[in-house]
C-alpha cells in the first residue's frame, strides 16, 4: 500500500531475505533512543534474542549489535561467549578486547546455561526433531543455500526417524529437484 520501513539487519538475515516475491517473517524490535527510533529485524527468533542480549551490554548499541551480528553467525557468537573466546570476539566489527571482555563477563552465564553450548542450541523446549533441523539447516547454509531455502526444503521432510547425515541427503535431493 504504498509503505515502506526500513529496517536495520545482520548480513546473515539479509540473506535469508533475498528471494523475491517470497514471503518473509520478520522479527523485528523498535529501539527508542533520545537521538532516534530504529527498527532492527531478523530472520530468526534467536538471533534476536541474541541481539538482545548484546545490546544489554554497556556499551554495545544497536549499529555494533548489527555489526557483530552480521560478522559472527548468532549460534557461532553464543559459543564463543559461553567458552570466554576473547580473540574471537575482537574479529568482529567494531568490538575492541576490552568490548569484548565486558560482553563475556556480562553474558556468560545467560548465555552458556539457555544460549548455546558446543556451538548447537540446547534449550529444553528443542526436541530431537528440532535439534537436527537445526543442524540441517546450518548444514544447507554452509553448502551455499539460504535459511529460507533450507527450511523450506525441510519442512516436506520426517525428521522424527532418520539421521542428521540421511536429512541432509533427503533435503539436497529435494533443493536439487525444483
């Protein structure tokens, strides 16, 4: 109808959003500064939440929370958080050691009990299902494919039964007939 907004992004959302004429949910946050009103949205509900746990931090605001967020995948930075990785850390954009530092001291103990562990999200509410869609899809990103197209492929899929190798066949098989 005419309106448009924009909305401030990780890389790794923006590319889960490039599909034309694909509908596309977008969880989004309005961040009311002073200064300004900024909408930020991403592909997924985690990387919100993990957004926001970055922005918690003092001195990490929204454009450094994007920033990071488009350098180190979400899942990627909950481990290196919950395992204290410093140096890490400091390969995103704008985020010094002492940055760094202050986001593993702040956000450690958030992160390493519900976040993330060894790199894979291990929230009570995932089931096995859940957990091998996850890893599926990271699978599927890391070969070049999208998030959307990922998903999209595994939602015709039973992964109550198989493998995560087996998902990952299954999904290529379908990518690869369309």
């Amino acid at each position: 109808q005419g309106i448009g907004y924009r909305i401030l992004t990780s890389a790794q959302s923006a590319a889960d959003f490039m599909i034309p004429g694909e509908m596309a949910t977008v969880y989004t946050e309005m961040i009311v500064r002073e200064d300004a009103i900024s909408l930020v949205g991403f592909s997924t509900r985690e990387e919100r939440k993990m957004f926001n746990l970055l922005t918690s931090v003092s001195g990490v605001g929204t454009r450094v929370g994007i920033n990071v967020l488009s350098s180190l995948p979400y899942e990627r930075l909950g481990f290196l958080i919950a395992s204290g990785d410093v140096k890490a850390l400091t390969s995103a954009q704008g985020i010094g050691k002492k940055t760094a530092e202050r986001i593993i001291l702040e956000l450690k103990d958030k992160i390493g009990s519900a976040e993330v562990t060894g790199g894979e999200t291990t929230e009570t509410s995932l089931n096995q299902g859940g957990s091998i869609q996850s890893d599926v899809t990271e699978a599927l990103m890391t070969l070049g494919y999208t998030r959307s197209e990922a998903q999209a492929a595994l939602s015709k899929l039973d992964l109550s039964h198989g493998s995560v190798e087996q998902a990952i066949r299954d999904a290529l098989n379908r990518l690869m007939s369309r």
